[in-house]
C-alpha cells in the first residue's frame, strides 16, 4: 500500500469532511458496503477500489483516476471491514482502458456498460436498474472516444437474470433485423427490419431506427420496414443500426434489435475517380479505362484492382516511370494526373506493365505502333544555340523531323536533304533526335513528364462486356474506390 501514489488522504478528506459539515450540517459517515455495480470505494487508507460484480479493483493512481475521468465526490468512504467484502481483481492501471462496470454517456444522454472491452447499450432504466447501475456516476464521452470503443451487444434483462421467463420483452414485441453482412462494401445500404407482437400476431406495427454514426436521436415510429442509408462518409468505421417496435398500444419493445457491420469504403473514395471508359471495342489495345486523382495529394495505387460484373478481378500491374526502364515501381498517382489502362500488351515490352507518358514519347509512335498514339506528336525542338553551327539544309532537316517525332531516316531521305556527306549533322541527329537521345537531354526539365500515364494489363483480348458493364476500382485492402455503370443500351 505504500507504493500507491494517491491523495493525501489528510489534505483531501479533510477538506472534504469540511465541507459536508459546512454544507449539511453533520459530520461525514460511513457507508456500508454498496450494492451498486461501478461504484468507487475507499476505506481508511488513500487506496480507491472501483466494484463490480463482487469483485474490488485497486485504480492504481490519481493520474488513472482523473484519466479515466473518475470523480471524486463519487467515491464512497466504507470501513476496511466492507471491502474484504469483495474478491481482489487485476488492478487498473491503463488510462486508455475503461475497466468492466464503468457506465459511459454520449451526448445524446444514452448510456453504455462497459463489459469484456466493449460497450453495450443499456436500451431502457429498468434495465440499468436491474443491473446495480447508477445512472449519475456515468462518464460523458465526445462522439471520438467513444467510437474507440468497440460495439457490444444490447444490454437485455436476459443477461441479468438468467430465468427464462425473463429471455422476452415484457410487452410481448419482438423486433428484428434481415441484414446479416459483417462488412459491407457498397456506397448505399438497405436496412431490412421487421417484428411481430406475440400477444396480437395480427397487429401492426411501427418502427423507429437510431444509428449513432449518423443519427442524434431515434426516428419517428413509422410504418416503414426499411431504412437506406448511404454510408460513403463511413468508409472503415464500424455502424452499429438499432431497430425498435411499437404496437398500437403505444407499448414500445425495450430490447430493441441491433445490426453491426464494417464498412469497407476506403478513405480513397471521391479521391481516385473513374473518369471514362471506352469499353465497345474488341481489340483489347482499344478497350481502356481512365482514372483520375481529385486529390490534393499523390496517391500510391500499388495492389488496386478493377472488377467487372463478372466478378473477375484485374490487380494493376506495376509500372516503369520511363519507357524501357524496369517494370517494378508502383503507380503514383499525383494530383490532377490521369492513367489510362489498357486491355492489352505493352507495346514497348509486350508484357503487362505501363509508363508514364514525357515529352519525348512521341518518338515511340511509329517505332512501337502504339495504339492510341501518344500525345504529342510533336517533340522538343533543338535549341536555336545548338544547330547555329550548321548549314541550312541540316537545320531544315533536323526541324522537320522533330515536328513529326519521326527517329529513323534513309540514305534517300538524307540524299534529298543534300546532306548525305554532312557528318557533322548526321552525328548530331543519331545522337539527340531520337527517344534515348532526347530523354538523355530533357529528363531533368520540370515539365519533362506529362500528367498522363499508361498502364497495359497484359491480356490479348478483351475481358469487359460491352454492354451493362459495371467496374468497380477498389484499394490494396480490397475497399471500394469508385464504381462506374454503363447503361444497356
């Protein structure tokens, strides 16, 4: 007992005791041993025990009290001989862990049972009240931690009382839920509900919904046995639905049903968009799919995938930043860039993979027959400093071969340029009007790369129906990105 580091029991209690004199005109008292689950107890030493169900667990500290958010008008004074009353429980010692037995409140007033490291909702008082519990001792949490916590099933009168004529609602109604997914990965949802009153099977019902994540309060009773919501704003979180009946008695069920899922919307969703399709094509370099990043920050899309209606799922291939460069880095999508993927085979290595497209990939048009041709067909001009020293048939030529990105020449070409025994030019063109050559003198410009990328996923005919079609992107953890539906006709 020595080691705890509480209190001063002489400087706390003895303000205390002043001010229950002062305020209520008799000296302090003992209070016997509670019968109150959660309560915080203390004999004559500086310990603070918390009670429940029986057993007594030492708060190891002031700092584990008040970080919990213990209070400490709440604590009981109980003479040592009411607290060997209890069992010893594992002492509590963890500030981001609310022990069994504490009672947490949101803001819209419900109340949870914290039991096994989850909270429970205490749907109705006479169930609180059949549990020991004191609804002014519950600990207000922000919507933020108490999404920490995870879900637990309804607080029943069954799980206090173990009589089975206790396992129903005493009015008779029992509510409850058809979904049964664990996860969901759809941007809209349908909640399916029903009851049935076994005191008057043939009796309407009406139904109200509360969904903490999205709702302050429980709805109003209506007719309706199903509730949509759209769940885009949710993507990991976990949604709890409770569903509750009433007759036309106005008796209302007071073990309302509960639904629990996940929602597998990656925080990616609105970010990464699919921004067309041109899927009507049978030449798989023709069939494509373009993405786009709305971000504001670039995206790592290693491990993504595409699925179509068939359910066959295409994982995005990694990709070389330049042509010719080793196929092994992932796509990095930044801001306001677009990757258009493609069906087929690289052109440049004729296997899955892609690039990202620079001002030099025109020359690649007519060497590698890329279908569509990239963008530009122009390529950057030599500068007005580095062809000065030739003749004018040499400038006019090497101007005329940029424009139209075209590498390759003929001794007939070179012939009509009057330029066949010009060495000096001909080096000059082998060397910089070409792919290679112009990467090697352009690479380090800031406007080198373009905001487009090419991605091929390798397949030699088309895998995506051409009418009815609906592709769904998802990320590395397989959450849904963006889905987009072509229409039948």
């Amino acid at each position: 007992m020595s080691k705890i580091q509480y209190f001063k029991p002489n400087i706390y209690w003895a303000l205390i005791l002043a001010v229950l004199t002062a305020f209520l005109g008799m000296p302090f008292q003992y209070v016997a041993a509670t019968e109150w689950n959660g309560a915080l107890m203390k004999g004559n030493g500086p310990a603070i025990y918390m009670v429940f169900n029986n057993q007594k667990r030492l708060i190891k500290n002031e700092r584990v009290f008040l970080g919990l958010g213990f209070k400490f008008k709440n604590v009981q004074r109980v003479r040592n001989s009411s607290l060997e009353y209890y069992t010893d429980g594992a002492v509590i010692d963890n500030v981001n862990v609310y022990p069994d037995g504490t009672l947490l409140q949101d803001k819209n007033g419900y109340l949870y049972l914290v039991e096994n490291g989850v909270r429970r909702w205490i749907p109705h008082e006479s169930i609180m009240q059949s549990a020991r519990l004191n609804k002014h001792w519950a600990i207000r949490l922000n919507d933020q931690k108490l999404k920490k916590i995870p879900v637990g099933k309804i607080m029943r009168v069954a799980d206090i009382y173990l009589s089975s004529s206790l396992l129903e609602d005493p009015n008779g109604l029992d509510t409850f839920i058809l979904n049964k997914a664990n996860s969901v990965s759809d941007e809209k949802l349908i909640i399916k509900y029903g009851g049935h009153d076994t005191q008057n099977p043939h009796q309407l019902l009406t139904y109200a919904t509360y969904i903490p994540i999205i709702d302050n309060y429980w709805s109003l009773f209506t007719s309706a046995t199903q509730r949509e919501i759209n769940l885009t704003k949710y993507g990991g979180d976990t949604v709890t639905v409770y569903v509750k009946a009433r007759n036309i008695r106005g008796q209302v069920d007071t073990t309302p049903a509960m639904y629990t899922f996940t929602v597998n919307i990656s925080p990616f969703y609105g970010k990464i968009k699919i921004n067309g399709l041109t899927l009507r094509e049978q030449n798989p370099n023709k069939e494509q799919i373009t993405l786009v990043n709305k971000s504001n920050t670039s995206v790592n899309i290693l491990g993504w995938s595409l699925t179509g209606r068939n359910n066959n799922k295409h994982v995005l291939p990694t990709i070389a930043i330049k042509p010719f460069n080793p196929s092994n880095n992932p796509i990095v999508l930044p801001p306001n860039v677009y990757l258009d993927i493609f069906t087929g085979m690289n052109p440049v290595s004729n296997l899955a993979g892609g690039f990202r497209l620079n001002k030099c990939i025109g020359y690649l048009n007519n060497i590698y027959n890329i279908n569509p041709p990239v963008n530009p067909d122009n390529c950057p001009l030599p500068s007005r400093e580095d062809i000065e020293p030739f003749t004018f048939e040499c400038q006019k030529f090497m101007l005329q071969r940029t424009s139209n990105c075209k590498s390759d020449y003929s001794i007939v070409e070179l012939q009509q340029a009057d330029i066949l025994n010009d060495a000096p030019c001909i080096e000059y063109i082998n060397k910089h009007l070409n792919y290679h050559g112009c990467v090697q003198d352009y690479q380090f410009d800031s406007n080198f790369y373009l905001n487009d990328w090419r991605l091929y996923l390798g397949y030699s005919r088309d895998i995506w129906q051409n009418l009815g079609e609906s592709i769904v992107l998802r990320d590395q953890n397989d959450m849904l990105v963006d889905t987009f539906k072509i229409r039948d006709f």
